[in-house]
C-alpha cells in the first residue's frame, strides 16, 4: 500500500493550509477518504509518480484536545505508529516554542525518517528565521511558505525521497 506522510504541528503553524495546498499543486488528488471533522484529515497525493497518503493530524480530535500539548502528544504518537515519513510543520514567525522543543523531543525517539519545514517565510529575506529550529535537532529545517506555495517543490522532494 501507499506509504503514509504524517503533518505534525502546533495549532495555527499552517498544516491546514499546507495541506490544502499540497491538494491544489500538481500533486494531483486521487480520492479523498472520509474525514472526520470539518477539516479534511486524509488525502491521497502524488508528486513525482510517487503516491502517497497524507494525514492533518492536526484535524484529528483526541481526547481532551483542550489540552494543546497532550493533543501534541497524541499526534506525534500517532504519526510515529502510523506513519512512514513525518512532516513537522513550526511557525518561523513565532519562533521555536516550549511546545515544539516538547515534540521534537519525542520524534527523535522514532527511527522513521522526519522532515522539518518552517512555514510563514513569506519572503527569501526571512530565511534567517529558520536557524533556531536547528536546536530541535531533526536536521535541515526547510524554508516553506505555505499560503504562497513557496518552496512546496523542495519540501516534496525531500518527502518523497525518504520513502
Ligand atoms: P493549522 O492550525 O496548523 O492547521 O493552521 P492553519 O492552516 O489553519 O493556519 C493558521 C493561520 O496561519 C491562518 O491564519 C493561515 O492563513 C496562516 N498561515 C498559514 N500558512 C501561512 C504562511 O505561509 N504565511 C503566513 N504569513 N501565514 C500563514
Ligand atoms: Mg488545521
């Protein structure tokens, strides 16, 4: 079956957009899978011939959602046992949060293969903003504009080669 790419992130990073958008690009939508909330959870994709499936954890309500960081949890326990490859999506505009740093600490504990992209650099002058998420220890963090689709190309190819 299709490999699984998992978005992880604090509310308001832009995994909804990022999501919405990866649906808009020429990763053309094969089928939609029903979703459980009012944002769409899964969406089968394809960049490059390779087909995948990507999951909005962020779209997933756990119990006691309420809770931002036990919901974080939640989500970055359920991408470490569903998914193949795991895209943690932090706010460059916000900066590195306790919450990120908490969730980082968990994905270095999976042996799966993790992407980290910093959305909201809006512009190449704001590139300077990722240099902190360094610290998270996940590797290179990319550059990723979400609402403006920049660099989305760059960001799938390092998904898809992590198959
Ligand atoms: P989610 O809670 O992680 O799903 O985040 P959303 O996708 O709902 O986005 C939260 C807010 O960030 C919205 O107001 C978006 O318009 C905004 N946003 C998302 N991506 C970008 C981006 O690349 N740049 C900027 N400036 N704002 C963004
Ligand atoms: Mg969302």
């Amino acid at each position: 079956s299709k490999p699984i790419v998992a978005v992880v992130g604090r509310p308001n990073v832009g995994k909804s957009t990022l999501f919405n958008q990866i649906g808009k690009k020429r990763v053309s939508i094969v089928d939609d899978m029903p979703g459980v909330t009012r944002d769409r959870i899964y969406m089968d994709a394809e960049w490059l011939n390779h087909e995948f499936t990507i999951i909005d954890t962020g779209g997933i309500e756990f119990d006691e959602s309420d809770h931002i960081l036990r919901s974080m949890r939640s989500q970055a326990e359920l991408a470490m046992e569903e998914a193949d490859v795991i895209l943690f999506l932090v706010d460059g505009r916000a900066g590195l949060t306790a919450s990120d740093e908490e969730v980082g600490r968990l994905l270095r504990r999976t042996n799966k293969p993790v992407i980290l992209a910093v959305n909201k650099i809006d512009s190449f002058e704001r590139e300077s903003l990722i240099y902190d998420f360094y610290a998270l220890g996940l590797g290179d963090p990319i550059p990723i504009s979400a609402s403006n689709a920049m660099n989305l190309g760059d960001l799938l190819d390092a998904v898809v080669a992590a198959f």
